[in-house]
C-alpha cells in the first residue's frame, strides 16, 4: 500500500482528498499545519507528497524546495496544487514534480500519482 502525505491548511478538502485516495488503497497521512510536516517525514516516510501551495502559516513552494534539497528526501516526488495564480516558474523553483490547478478532477488526481509512483519504480 502506497503512503501518500496530504498537506493543506483547508479541513475540508484535506478530508475529502484523504477519504478518495483510502478508496484507491493508499494510505493517507493527512497535515493540516506546516511545523509537523519534518517531523512526519522522519517518522512516516511517505512514497509520494501532495501540497498545497497556499499554506497560511507556510508556502508550499518554499517548503517543498527546502526538503527536496534534503538527501533523505531528493526522491520523494511531490504534488502542488492551487486556486491561486500561480507562475509556471515559481512552480519549476519549487523543485516540484508536478503542478495541478484547483478544482481538480480526482481521476485526474489519482492518475498523476500513480504515475509519478510508477516512473520512481
């Protein structure tokens, strides 16, 4: 079973991701609040990370290009997502894997990350 880390500072649309990704067989760790994210990387080491961009008390951007400079972390691929107006750029700086604009389609979801969990072998 695939462990997927889901960071995103709206309940709501963290449970309901959660909730869709256990009925494809992952399991789902689900952060609502940036200052645990280290720590549950150290103890739960996920296959793939899904993000928010838009964090309140953080920038998924920044944290993502923070931890993939970790070497325990380099391989990890990571997932950011946003309602926001987001340049293709700062997306490209982040270190991200991948990119997908809110609203966005579960399928669509579900497929992008059994691809990036399948091209990490």
């Amino acid at each position: 079973m695939k462990k997927v880390l889901v960071l995103d500072d709206d309940i709501d649309l963290l449970d309901m991701v959660s909730l869709v990704l256990t009925r494809y067989n992952m399991k789902v760790n689900p952060l609502d609040k940036c200052l645990q994210f280290y720590d549950t990387l150290s103890s739960d080491k996920p296959d793939i990370i899904l993000m928010d961009i838009y964090l309140g008390e953080c920038d998924g951007r920044e944290l993502c290009q923070q931890f993939k400079k970790l070497n325990d972390y380099t391989g990890i691929p990571v997932i950011l997502y946003s309602a926001g107006n987001v340049t293709q750029s700062s997306v490209q700086e982040s270190l991200a894997d991948d990119f997908m604009s809110k609203p966005f389609d579960i399928k669509q979801l579900v497929d992008r990350i059994n691809h990036h969990l399948a091209a990490r072998g």
